[in-house]
C-alpha cells in the first residue's frame, strides 16, 4: 500500500467562521484518482488517543499513531498552501506524547510529580508534606 492524504476542504458556518480541514487517507496503488482510490479518513488523533470505532484505528491497528504521523510529515513536506500546512503541523503536535510535569520540592530541593496542586502543599513531596503536615 502506498498511502497519501487528500486534503477536503469546507467552509464551517455551524460552529464557527473559518475553513476546516479533513484529511482523506487514499492508496495510490488502487487508482490515480480520488474517490476511487479512499481508504478512510484521518481522524483528529489528540494525545495519540482516538475513538475506537473509527476506521483508520480499525484498519491500521496498532500502527495508526505512527502511520498518522508519518502521512502528516509525507504530506506536510509537499503541500504548498499555509492554511493546509498549519492544520497539519497542528495534528502533529496534538500526536506529540504528553509531557510529564514535574517540579521542584520548596522543602527538600528534589524533584515530583505533583499529584494535584493545592494551595498550601502546592510545592511539596510526599515526605515533605508528611513531616511538615503530618500524615494524611
């Protein structure tokens, strides 16, 4: 299979002003032309997560995150408008794995995972919040 995008473009009066974009995953083996040639269409993938029941998770399997993201940089290096360009580089980054936040204990200088932040424990570890506070 060689897969392209095919970008499918409509103006959005329902939601709000401005062109959204979707992207058509074709195979260029089948056929020259689109429609003939579709495959699915590339789902918003945000945080590497999709809906299940979406067709390109169910024909891509495992692999949909990475092929995603291959077909979004293959068509990035050739697509010429800035609209398309910006919305593909915007689908990557939503692709992008989650940062893990971490910061620097107030008390012991180390660094953690906060697990929530609240007002006055904001900044301190687990140990930190046992010996200043007490255990809770």
């Amino acid at each position: 299979m060689k897969l392209s995008l095919y970008v499918c473009r409509f103006e959005a009066k329902d939601y709000y002003e401005g062109t959204r974009f979707r992207f058509a995953v074709v195979d260029l083996e089948k056929s020259k032309g689109y429609p003939s040639n579709f495959v699915c269409m590339l789902p918003n993938l945000t945080g590497g997560k999709s809906k299940p029941e979406s067709s390109f998770v169910r024909i891509f399997g495992d692999n949909s995150i990475q092929q995603a993201r291959t077909l979004l940089a293959d068509g990035l290096k050739t697509e010429e408008e800035p609209e398309v360009k910006a919305e593909m580089v915007k689908r990557l980054k939503m692709l992008e794995p989650e940062t893990v936040i971490q910061i620097k204990c107030s008390g012991c200088g180390k660094f953690f995972h906060p697990r929530r932040v609240r007002k006055h424990q904001a900044n301190f570890c687990e140990e930190c919040v046992r010996k200043k506070f007490g255990s809770r």
